[in-house]
C-alpha cells in the first residue's frame, strides 16, 4: 500500500538528485557492464585486519567507544601524523574518530560555516561539498581547476575571496583529476590566507597514494597552514574497506573543539569494534606506506592495456582514478559517451561533467584502476573495441 502524504513542505536541496555514483550502479548492473566506475576496491582487504576487528569483536569491544576516538587509536594517528608529516597534534585534543571522512568534511562544514558565509572549492570536485555548504545556509562557490593539468588558478582564487570567505576546502590528491599539490602551491594558499580568518577544510583521504616518487603535501607538512585547518583522511580508502565507513579529523584545538560539538549529537562515537582493529593494524606502518607502489603498478597495468584503445589517457599523480580523453573521436557529451559505454561495450565509468555544479563537459570520463587483474583486463579490453 501507497501512502500519500499530505504534508506540504519545502526542499532544503531542491536541486540535489540521486548521485551519479548510484545512477551509474543501477545502469552497470542492468547490462552487467564492468565496473571501471566505482572509487571502491573490487578485492580483499588483508585478512590480518579482519582478524583483528573479529578478536576484538570476540573480546566484548562491541559498546561504546569514548566519544572522540579509542585513545589509542588518536595515539596511534598523532604518531603517525608526526612522524610523516612532521606536525605534532595532541591526541586528547585535536584527533577525532569520525563514522566516514563524508562524516568529518560534513562536521567540519556545519560546525564551522554560518548562513551568509561564502566557501571556496574547486571544481571538478566530490560531490558533497556544495550540497553540504547550502544546508548551513551559505554559498558554495566553486573554482574551476584549469583542465587539462587541473592546476589552481591562484588569481582567480584571490579574486574570489571576499569578506564572506569562510572556508577553502581543498582536495589533495584530487579526486576526480588524480592531481596532487606541490610545495608551491601550500605556499600560495598561506599567502592567500595569512592575516585571515579563512578555515581551510582540507580532503586527504588518498594521502598515501602518490606516484613515481611524489610527496604528499597536506596541510600538516605546512605549519601556518596546519594551524587554519581541519585534515580529514579516511581508514577505508587506505586499507580497501570502505564499507566500514570509520575516518578521521585533525584540527587545531579551538576549531576541533567545534567539531566535536556536531559530532557528539550526529552520531557519539565510531564503531568501536574497527577502532581497536585499526589501532592495532597502525603499528604497522607497512600496512599504509606500501599503498602508493600498489596502486601504481595498478596504473601502470591499467595504462598498458589501454595503449592501442582510442582513447587518451591524462597523467595520474595520485589516488586511483585516471581520467581518459574522448574528444577527438567524438562529439558526444561525457553523459551520452558514458551511457554508450555501459550499454553497447559493457564496461562503466564516470562522466566528468558530474563533478561540476554547472555540468561543465571537457570530454573526458573517469576510469578507476581500484580493481582486480581480471578486471582491470575485462575493462580495458571493452574500451579497445570503441571505434575511435
């Protein structure tokens, strides 16, 4: 039976529909196409992991967890941050468990935005943040990358700030582009934002993904920049479980102070039975620093096999999304290319054009090498046989 309501009421997003993530899901799964789509590992996490979340499921670590994090998890994260990136947070303080990094960048926006406020992003980017901005009644106001390189365009950043700017969420390494920033760039962002109060909200959760030989340059290897700004980074993407939706913030005191304000009525505490799972697996750090030669020998394979394909593949610099160029054998929109892809070659991906607020189409689509072997060939192959 259908229940027709008859309340009336007012959408908070009236322009917000279902992602294309799951748009491009349900089209993949009717023809059964490759998934080449999905920013989600196809493969087994390490068993080692699961047994430690199992054991301490097995030992009674199945309550609550102290509301900010297991202790020792916070511990285990100022250590680490530390000693990669060399800035030194108090784990009682400024270390937060969060259920998923969609969680903290959500917190960290609510926590922090106030209607009016204007927040800065860059485009193409993950398609959260400017929903989120206008829950809190402010404005998003997003900045396009300068494609094909999808490098910051600093006078148009410095154009665009005014006495409204709130916050500056930046994306590094970049999903969808998989670029990264450099040294330079922090050094601009701190000149932008020196002698502000501009919080700069900082996506990091592909910070141990970077390639032939690249640094990751976080706001934490930056010190007047780590003091503007809340880092979310999340255990899913490093460890291949994304299903278990446990990540994590640092921020200074005052603005985690904040945080915290948000995150103990949205939710209390992350699951408790991951958190001693992950606090034990950190004390490994082979366990997260052997991730970027994983993922580019994934890239490598993934470029190889498409070398006789019609298509022209961008740099990737880091995370593990490529982006493929389309235009000089077609006229199509990124949409029309992607659904042809799914629906007459079987294999998925994502048309860029989705991560922008106005639709913007550089005739390129995104391609994720998070995927088996078996994969990663069934997908390349689909896409050989496009007629260029």
């Amino acid at each position: 039976m259908t229940l027709n309501s008859s309340v009336t009421f007012t959408s908070k997003q009236p322009d917000v529909g279902t992602t294309i993530f799951s748009v491009i899901g349900q089209l993949s799964a009717q023809h059964h196409a490759v998934n080449l789509s999905q920013g989600a590992p196809n493969f087994p996490c390490d068993p080692q992991l699961v047994e430690l979340v199992s054991s301490a499921m097995r030992d009674g670590h199945n309550q609550y967890a102290a509301m900010t994090g297991l202790p020792a998890l916070r511990e285990a994260l100022a250590e680490k941050v530390h000693a990669l990136y060399g800035q030194l947070y108090d784990a009682g303080s400024e270390v937060l468990i969060t259920g998923s990094a969609s969680q903290g960048i959500y917190m960290a926006i609510a926590a922090l935005v106030h209607a009016g406020d204007e927040v800065i992003f860059f485009e193409p980017a993950f398609d959260s943040y400017a929903p989120v901005v206008r829950l809190q009644g402010a404005t998003p106001v997003g900045l396009k990358l300068q494609a094909p390189a999808f490098t910051i365009d600093w006078d148009a950043l410095r154009a665009a700030i005014t006495p409204r700017t709130r916050m500056i969420i930046i994306n590094t390494p970049h999903n969808p582009s998989a670029q990264v920033l450099t040294p330079a760039d922090l050094e601009q962002l701190a000149a932008l934002t020196r002698n502000t109060d501009i919080i700069v909200l900082s996506d990091e959760v592909y910070e141990h993904i970077l390639f032939d030989g690249r640094q990751h340059c976080g706001m934490a290897t930056h010190p007047a920049l780590a003091e503007r700004s809340v880092i979310v980074s999340s255990f899913g993407k490093t460890f291949h479980v994304t299903g278990w939706r446990v990540g994590y913030a640092l921020a200074p005191a005052a603005l985690m102070a904040e945080i915290v304000k948000v995150h103990q009525f949205m939710m209390y505490a992350a699951d408790t039975p991951m958190q001693v799972g992950f606090a034990r697996y950190l004390q490994q750090p082979e366990n997260y620093l052997q991730l970027a030669p994983f993922y580019q020998q994934k890239r490598d394979r993934l470029q190889a096999l498409l070398q006789d394909s019609p298509f022209k593949l961008l740099p990737s610099a880091g995370s593990f999304f490529m982006l493929a160029s389309y235009g000089h054998f077609s006229d199509e929109s990124d949409s029309e290319m992607v659904k042809r892809l799914i629906v007459d070659h079987g294999v998925a991906t994502i048309p860029l054009s989705a991560f922008y607020m106005d639709g913007t189409d550089n005739k390129l689509i995104r391609l994720s090498f998070a995927k088996d072997d078996a994969t990663l060939q069934a997908g390349a192959e689909a896409l050989c046989r496009v007629k260029g």
